[in-house]
C-alpha cells in the first residue's frame, strides 16, 4: 500500500490525452400517462402520431457536461390521447484535454447518440407495458440534426 489514490477510483489520468468517458447514465424524468383507458382499447382507431426529441447540454466541473435527451411521444385519435410518454434521460460525461472547437458537436452529436438507445428502449417497454403495441422510433440522425442547428443559426451565435 503507497499511501497514493487509486488510479481507478480517481478516473482516468490527465497525461495531455483527449478523455472521452462516460461517467453515468441515469433516468432524470419519466411520465406514462394514458388518461382514455381502457375505453380506446374497445375502439378502433386511427391514431396520430406527434414525436418530439431535442438535447441540452450543462458543464458541471470543469471536466464534467451533463447531457439530457428529452423525448415526448404523444399518440392521440378524435381528439382523446391514447397515451403519452415523456422521458428526460441523461449521462454525465468525463471530458478532458478535447479542442474547444470540437466541444460542441461532442456534446450535440455524439453524448445524445450514446442517450438515444437507451431512451428508445424506455419508451418501447413503457408503451407496451401500458397495453398498447410496441412503440418503435426509428434511427436519428444526431449530425444531421446538429448541421441543421448550425445552418439556422445567424452569423455570431454560438453553436449548440
């Protein structure tokens, strides 16, 4: 025994190397409400579909961001919602000795494409669990989202 922090326990070492760690994933919001059960499940219905997916990042520590995916799927037919899921499901990512430039389209593109799976996943099993059938969302495409953030933005902003 040396006396010295366990290298593990401390984190990864700052020896100048770009640190890209995922520290934790974690539930930070999650709602299921279906308010016209059971008597939707007695009907046939044509539902729509309305699907919301946005990502915000925090810096906690100077090494530390918070990203949060925020999911809402609201599934409603004749003006009755059939269900509605909303879910906030975040990670807190170690980030150390990474360019400045390459910050943002880390924490816009790559951090929620780490969340996505897992939220995905959450709102499927909660849907299913309500009675409903499985609720699938398709791949997104977290650059292409991040590229159409950057072109509606005006000269002088700074990117998301």
């Amino acid at each position: 025994m040396t006396g010295q922090p366990d290298q593990a326990a401390a984190g990864p070492a700052d020896d100048g190397q770009p640190i890209f760690h995922v520290e934790k994933l974690y539930l930070k919001d999650f709602s299921f409400e279906s308010p016209s059960a059971p008597d939707i499940f007695l009907e046939q219905l044509e539902p729509q579909i309305q699907f919301n997916l946005d990502s915000n990042s925090t810096q906690k520590s100077d090494v530390h961001h918070e990203v949060v995916l925020h999911c809402t799927v609201k599934v409603a037919a004749e003006e009755r919602v059939l269900f509605l899921v909303e879910l906030s499901y975040a990670g807190l990512f170690l980030i150390r000795n990474i360019p400045q430039q390459h910050l943002p389209p880390l924490l816009a593109v790559e951090c929620p494409g780490i969340l996505f799976p897992y939220a995905r996943q959450m709102v499927s099993s909660v849907v299913l669990e309500g009675g409903f059938r499985p609720f699938v969302i398709d791949p997104i495409n977290f650059a292409a989202l991040y590229q159409q953030k950057l072109a509606q933005q005006t000269p002088g902003q700074v990117a998301p």
